[in-house]
C-alpha cells in the first residue's frame, strides 16, 4: 500500500500543477491567440521576405541562361544586355510584361504560390517575355500592337515554344 500511496500524492501534486499551469491559460486564452496570430503573421512575412528574395536570384539566373542561348541563335543579340527581371504584387490577371524601351520585365508575383503555375512562368512566361525583348532589341518595334508579331514568333519557335500569346494560368485576386 505504501508505493500507491506515493503515487496518489503526486498525482495530486501534478494535477495541482495542472490547475496553476492550465487556469491561466484558459483565461488568457483569447490574449495567447492572438498573440500567436500576430507571431504567425509576423514570421510569416519574414519567410515570404526570404522567398522572394530566393525567387528573384532565381529569375535573374534563369533570365541570364535564356538570354545567353538566345544571343547564341542572334550573335547580334550579345551588344544588348539581359532585361531587368522585376516582381510586381499587383498583377493577377497579367502574368508578365515586357517593357521593351525600358529594357525590364515584369512578373506577377502571385502566380508563383502555386507549384504548378511556378514552373509555367519559369519555362514559359519568363522566355515569353524574354523574346519580346530580344524581338525588340533585334528588330525594333512590331508590327502587331501586342508584340506578338511574325519576328516574335519565329523566335519562340526557334527557342522550342509554341508562339501562343495567352496563358491559362488562373488564380484568385
Ligand atoms: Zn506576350
């Protein structure tokens, strides 16, 4: 009998723990809450910080590989640097935009939450635009008002791209 009775005891000093540990807790519950939800937020800023940091050496590198194997198909290309590679937060609708006299490139960065639409705009978009620029830089404006003209074309078939000037990509606002 004298072991169990040990154990009674401190099964009640640890429940006696319990209530001092658990009481405030409940009632603070709301305060701890919302604390943690400000941490989450917080830290959640902090890696999405991190990741578009990751996110933008990774277009500059890619931007840099797909300008190189286009200045190899126009030797003329190598006088005319790589674009600019920009994160844009607001567009949702637009995945990407060239602003050819400018010589910098805009990409929505909404569409890289998503795994899928990641490796869309890293292999299609980014030389999509990409080709806007070299189309420009190689034979100036043209002939169609969305660029997407016969020069343009030939250059993304030559990259191994079909010349469609439409994504699929959909995501939320
Ligand atoms: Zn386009």
């Amino acid at each position: 009998m004298f072991p169990s009775k040990i154990e009674n005891k401190s099964i009640q000093k640890l429940r006696q723990n319990y209530i001092i540990i658990l009481e405030p807790v409940s009632r603070n519950f709301y305060n701890i809450f919302f604390v943690g939800l400000l941490f989450f937020r917080l830290f959640s800023c902090i890696i999405w910080d991190m990741d578009k940091k990751t996110l933008q050496q990774i277009l500059n590198r890619e931007a840099a590989m797909i300008w190189d194997s286009l200045c190899e198909m126009h030797p003329r290309l190598a006088k005319f640097d790589c674009p600019q590679i920009r994160l844009n937060g607001r567009l949702w609708r637009t995945a990407g935009k060239c602003y050819q006299e400018d010589n910098f490139i805009e990409l929505g960065t909404k569409f890289f939450a998503s795994p899928k639409n990641r490796d869309t705009m890293l292999n299609v978009i980014l030389p999509h635009e990409i080709i806007h620029q070299a189309d420009f830089d190689l034979f100036g404006l043209s002939e169609k008002n969305c660029g997407h003209g016969v020069q343009w074309q030939k250059i993304m078939i030559q990259y191994g791209l079909e010349p469609n000037p439409h994504h699929t990509m959909e995501i939320k606002r």
